[in-house]
C-alpha cells in the first residue's frame, strides 16, 4: 500500500485495512453486507463494475471507501470512484489497487470452507512482519464468486475478525516495547 499516496488522495483507512479483489456471487449489491461484517473498503461484488454499479455502493455505504473493481477507469472515476482494482491504468487523482500491492492473501477465494480467524491473523502478523503493518492490505483472493454466499459471507467474517487479532497482538507489543 502506498499510504502517502492514499493519504494525498485524502483516503484515511486503518492500519491493516480488510479488502475482498474480486468479484462476489450474485447481482452487485454486496455493500451493505461487506459493510455489516465490518470490512474496510466495500465493493459492490461486480465483477466489473460500472458507474451505476459503483455509485449504487457508495450510497448504500456513504460512509466507508468503496473501492471499483476493474471496468473504465475514466467513467468511474468521472462518477467519483477514487480506488479501482485494476491491472491497468488509472486516472490522475485515483488510486489503481493493483497486482503489486503488498497483500496479506489471508482468505483464499478458491478455498471451500471458511479460513479461522486465528490463521488469518497469523498470516497477515507474518506479511507485517516482513513489510510493516502500515504497508499491507489485508485480503480476500479473488475466486469468491464461486461459492455461495453464505460461504464468501463467514470467509469476510473470518477476514475482519483476523485482522481485528492481528492488530491487537501488534498494538500489545508496541505497548510492551
């Protein structure tokens, strides 16, 4: 993660922010859903999302980063999309979360069962460790839209839950140090 970047943007997240790449199952309307497990940065679970699609999370969640997956980056940012997922180029002023993104890949979108919260948390204290805890999202693989939602809904679960752990344990050592 580039945080100056971010922050130039005017994009505040915490650190170890929880992001799912990807598409989700099902129409586009994950926001609130995403919203309520607590994630960081919401999608619309499009596989590739379009201004309506984009615009219609960002009002469903007005107050978290909702960030584009893939589609025209010119049109989404027109529409106000300031992070897009995207292999590509971005517009000035936006923010591409691409494929040399420092990851914590904590939750696998081709696994078939939900990750623990405690091997969650020890894969994203091991990319911290390596990179710095300020440096790294916490992720969902894409692969998600493959399963049903009620699977991609606990793995988001699993997501949050383990990133809440990993930045308590970070959090006790600093006040340890």
């Amino acid at each position: 993660m580039r945080r100056g970047e971010l922050e130039r943007l005017g994009i505040q997240l915490p650190v170890l922010p929880t992001i799912v790449l990807g598409a989700l199952p099902g129409p586009p309307d994950w926001a609130v859903a995403l919203e309520r497990a607590g994630l960081d940065v919401i999608a619309s679970g499009a596989a590739s999302d379009t201004p309506a699609t984009w615009a219609a999370a960002r009002e469903a969640v007005p107050h978290r980063l909702v960030k584009a997956t893939a589609g025209p980056a010119d049109e989404l940012s027109a529409a106000g999309a300031v992070v897009i997922e995207s292999a590509g180029e971005v517009p000035e002023g936006c923010y591409r979360l691409g494929p040399d993104e420092l990851l914590a890949p904590a939750v696998r979108g081709d696994a078939p069962r939900a990750e623990d919260p405690n091997e969650v948390a020890e894969a994203v204290l091991r990319a911290a460790d390596r990179h710095g805890a300020a440096a790294v999202w916490v992720a969902a693989t894409p692969g998600l839209e493959g399963h049903l939602p009620e699977l991609v809904e606990a793995k988001v679960r699993a997501l949050v839950e383990g990133a809440r752990l990993a930045r308590l344990l970070l959090a006790k050592h600093q006040f340890d140090d």
